[in-house]
C-alpha cells in the first residue's frame, strides 16, 4: 500500500510541517514501509487473546519512599554559580 504525494501534503499541513516538494518521493517511501509493517500486523490472528497494559506482568514498580537527612542549606548553595542566604538565583525568564 503506498502513500500518495497529495496524503503526504496533507499529513505535513496537519502536522504544521514544511516539506520540500524533492523530498516527497523519499518520504512517500519511507512511509509506504513504515504503512507496510502496520498491515502486517494487522494480519496477526489475536483472537482469544486478552489485551494487555505491558508486556510482562508488573505489580509495584515504584520504589518505597525513604525519608532521608537533607544536605546543609550552605553546603547546597555553595555549589550554585548564583545564591543569597536562602535560594538559588537564576536570571529571569520573563520580561
């Protein structure tokens, strides 16, 4: 199934995209493999399969939070480049 040049155009003004009309030809084939490898799998018979989150069964990924002594606040702010008493400075990001 390959992609025409007119879907490809479309695609990139959905997208908010330039494309170079030279590079419409390597794209329609990139895509129309990528399209390809979609309708192979597709073809997989997965009746009476359950779907699934993951691939392998997972319960609890996420470690126990420990609460642990903090570094000195002058030991922390000694490593910034910019610092009063308390906080880190950083150069303002809006006007």
């Amino acid at each position: 199934m390959g992609i025409t040049t007119n879907e490809i155009q479309r695609v990139a003004s959905l997208a908010k995209l330039r494309v170079e009309q030279s590079d419409v030809g390597e794209l329609s084939s990139q895509l129309s493999k990528v399209l390809d490898l979609v309708n192979q799998l597709a073809e997989v018979d997965t009746d009476g399969v359950e779907p699934m989150v993951h691939a392998f069964e997972l319960s609890n990924v996420l470690a126990i939070d420990h609460a642990l002594a903090s570094l000195p606040r002058g030991e922390v702010l000694m490593n910034a480049p910019s610092h009063d008493e308390e906080c880190f400075r950083v150069p303002p990001v809006m006007g």
